[in-house]
C-alpha cells in the first residue's frame, strides 16, 4: 500500500484486539499454517484489501 500510495507519507495501522481474524496473504495459504489455516477469508482477502485501499486513497488524493 505504501508503494501505490500517491501520498508523499502513508502510514499504516491496524486493530488487533477484537478484530475478525488474519488477513493473510495468498502465499501463506500456499504454505499452509496458522494464520492461513484459522483465517475465515480466502486466499485474495488481502489483494482485496489493498487494492480497495489504494483506489480509496488515490480518491482522496484528487
């Protein structure tokens, strides 16, 4: 996200406690293990994430 962002400085934050669960990337349901394994979303949870982040970004940015 911070490569495609078109702001000067993007800073990324997250909740963890109380949160749904691992967004793992789709390499780690390759490999199989915890966070692939207990995660309730598929493999492009996280390639979802970003790529709507980046376009809510790219939005602000205009």
């Amino acid at each position: 996200m911070k490569k495609a962002s078109p702001f000067t400085l993007t800073i990324l934050s997250c909740l963890t406690n109380g949160s749904r669960g691992y967004f793992p990337f789709s390499d780690s349901f390759k490999e199989g293990g915890y966070e692939a394994a207990t995660s309730p979303f598929g493999e492009t949870v996280a390639d979802d994430l970003i790529a709507g982040q980046t376009k809510l970004l790219k939005q602000l940015h205009k």
